[in-house]
C-alpha cells in the first residue's frame, strides 16, 4: 500500500511517478524499498490517468451514500439492511480497483 501512497504523493507533488523517484521517496519515509514491487507499481500506472481515476473514486461513494440511508430508517426492514451494505462496499471496492489499473 505504501508503494501506491509514494505513486499518488508524487503525482500530487507534479513528479514524474518512475522507480528513482520512488525509491527515494520511500527511503526518505523509512520505508525499505522493495525494487520488485516498485517496479510493478510504476508499470502498473503507466498508461493510467491517475487524476480521472481520483475524480471517479470520489464519486463513486457519494453516489452510493444515499441508497444506504433509507435502509437506516426503517429498522423493520433488518434483512434487506445487511444486503444493501454489502452492495455499497462492493462499489466502494470497485472504484478503488480501478487505482491498481
């Protein structure tokens, strides 16, 4: 996770998201880099446009928010609660997979 956080931090900071940097970064935060996984995490991002995957991931959950809270209101509905959860981590789960490309 470390090594997405490092990916997003540069991208933030307008550097170039490349192992160099990477390898800095994360020796600088304490952290003993791994080149296999830095490696993986820059060719992972290569073609993605880490900004419109920002935008998407931030929309996603505050379009699912709203379904969830009728559910709260009517406690006599306690089955169908736990499947409406389960559907809101499904999406939340499915923005984030679109960080790792």
């Amino acid at each position: 996770m470390e090594y997405m956080y490092c990916a997003m931090l540069l991208h933030k900071a307008g550097k170039k998201v490349d192992e160099e940097t990477m390898e800095k970064v994360l020796t600088a935060a304490g952290v003993t880099p791994d080149k296999a996984k830095i490696k993986a995490t820059v060719t992972a991002l290569a073609d993605v446009d880490i900004d419109k995957v920002i935008k998407e991931a931030a929309v996603a959950p505050v379009a699912a928010a709203p379904a969830a809270a009728p559910a709260e209101a009517k406690p006599a509905k306690k089955e169908e609660k736990p499947e409406e959860k389960k559907k809101t981590e499904e999406e939340a789960a499915a923005g984030l997979g679109a960080l790792f490309g």
